[in-house]
C-alpha cells in the first residue's frame, strides 16, 4: 500500500504515469490495434507461405505504422509532459527526451 501512494505522490524513483485524455486513449488504442491486425495478417501470410516480397511489403507498412504511432506519442508527450515539467523548472525532463531521442534514432 505504501509502494501505491508513493507513486500517487510522484516520487522520482518510480514508474512515472501519465493520464491520458479520453480523445487521445481513444486514438492510440486505435493505432495499436490496427498494428496488432497488421502483425496477425503478416503472421498469416508465413503460416500460408506467402511469397518473401509480398510479406516484406506488409512488414514495411506494420514499420510505417508504429513509427506514426511514435511519432504521435512523442508529439503529446513533449506537448503535456515536457512543457509542464519544463515551466516547473524540472530539467531533467529535457536530459530524459534527448535520452529517449536518442533510443528512438538508432
């Protein structure tokens, strides 16, 4: 119980979280699971012996789909999360953006 409120309260050294408005749960669910049908179409197509390219042209588009969906994480993160924690004087948070940028361009 102790663990729960401690991260109610927003302690630094656990899990942060972020509440989600229901427009943008909405949206991000949606990408998800439209990638998740993606996943199960190319598992198909391999379980069907689809020809290579074929497969290689669908696993191209489950690519493009997650990088939006990251793309759109990232842009409501830096929009919400970054731009409160900046005007709170919390510098860190742009230490852990240009970290998680950097994971992001590998």
């Amino acid at each position: 119980m102790e663990n729960k409120q401690t991260q109610e309260d927003g302690c630094q050294c656990c899990h942060k979280t972020k509440e989600r408005s229901d427009k943008e749960y909405k949206d991000l669910i949606h990408r998800l699971n439209r990638i998740e049908g993606q996943i199960r179409g190319i598992r198909g197509m391999v379980e069907k012996d689809a020809y290579c390219p074929e497969i290689l042209v669908q696993v191209a588009a489950a690519n493009a789909a997650l990088n939006s969906f990251n793309k759109v994480l990232l842009a409501n993160h830096i929009r919400t999360c970054v731009a409160r924690d900046i005007r709170e004087g919390k510098e860190e948070t742009i230490d852990e953006l240009v970290a998680t940028l950097q994971k992001l361009m590998k």
